[in-house]
C-alpha cells in the first residue's frame, strides 16, 4: 500500500501534517527546544522526500516513519546529537538501502518488501520504548548482509555462466574450423 502512494500525495499529506504540528505548538504553547525538535524533524523528511537518488515509493514508505521518529525525537533530546542513536542509524540505513534497491512488489525477499515489513513493525509496535529501533536495526543489517552475500553470489555465478558459454561457443568454432580443415578436399 505505501509504494502505490504518488509522490505528490505523499508530499500533500506530509505538509498537511507540518501544517497540524504547527498548529497544535500555537495552541499548546509547546516549548522552543520541542518546537525546534519538532522543527528539524520535518526539515530531515523534507530533506528525504526531495532526495532524487531515492524511488518515489522508496520516498513513500519511508514517509511513514516520520510521526514515530518525532515521537523518538521527543523522548530523547539527544536523538540529533547521537549519531549511534538507533532510531537514527535504522532511517540512514533504509535510505541508503533505498537508493538502490527495487521497489518491485513481485520480489518479496528483496530490500523493499524487508523495508516495508520494518515501516509496519514501527508503525504498530512502537509505543516510547526505543530499543524497538535498536532490534529492527540489527535484523536489518543482518538482512542486508546476507542479501548482499546472495547477490555475489548470484552475480558470480552469472559470470562464470557467460565465461562457460563463451568457452562453449569458442570450442565450437574450434570443431566447426577442425572439420572444415579436414573435410576441404573432399
């Protein structure tokens, strides 16, 4: 469901929340420090949905995240000075990942569909208990691991397909130029 979403929808949903956010700091007299907070967490998804190396449904599903890490940023006021923060390396992480993956749908083991799992987990099991993002980020980089050690895998075994095809077609023209040299005459 989030990769069918259009960019500008994600984009017009997500200014309509920026838009509720500002409001409810006017009503509720929210503080500076969580104004700003607030604030810089709108700014690094805004950054994220304007990023051109990722897929608009990359963009999409990612979009997703952005209520739960303003939560995690409003529970640990040093979310933007640790860089080792959890929550922080499992959205770096995706949007790495992100840039490069294929957000086909039919692949289902594939980085999407891994990432999208991870969206949903957050979106219905996380409450303000943070080591959430702790766990989703090492199954993650386990995740990545083994998929990148598949793909050498596969892309070694192509390789090596294409060298024994081309040994294959070689050898032929070896017999065909052999049987030629001997058949000419006759």
């Amino acid at each position: 469901p989030f990769a069918q979403l259009s960019l500008d929808s994600v984009k017009e949903n997500f200014a309509e929340q920026l838009a509720r956010l500002s409001e409810i700091i006017k009503e509720q007299k929210v503080n500076n420090a969580d104004a700003d907070i607030i604030d810089l967490v709108g700014m690094l998804f805004e950054f994220i949905l304007n990023d051109n190396t990722l897929p608009d449904s990359v963009k999409a599903l990612l979009s997703h995240l952005h209520t739960p890490i303003l939560k995690v940023a409003l529970l640990d006021k040093k979310f933007f000075f640790r860089s080792k923060h959890p929550a922080r390396r499992l959205l770096n992480a995706m949007t790495q990942a992100g840039a490069l993956c294929n957000a086909d749908e039919s692949d289902e083991h594939g980085v999407f569909s891994k990432m999208q799992s991870i969206v949903d987990h957050v979106l219905q099991h996380f409450d303000d208990d943070t080591s959430l993002f702790e766990t989703l980020l090492d199954d993650f980089n386990d995740f990545l691991d083994n998929y990148s050690r598949k793909s050498r895998v596969v892309e070694k075994r192509s390789v090596e397909t294409a060298k024994g095809r081309e040994r294959l077609r070689e050898a032929r023209q070896a017999v065909t130029r052999e049987i030629i040299d001997r058949t000419w005459n006759r």
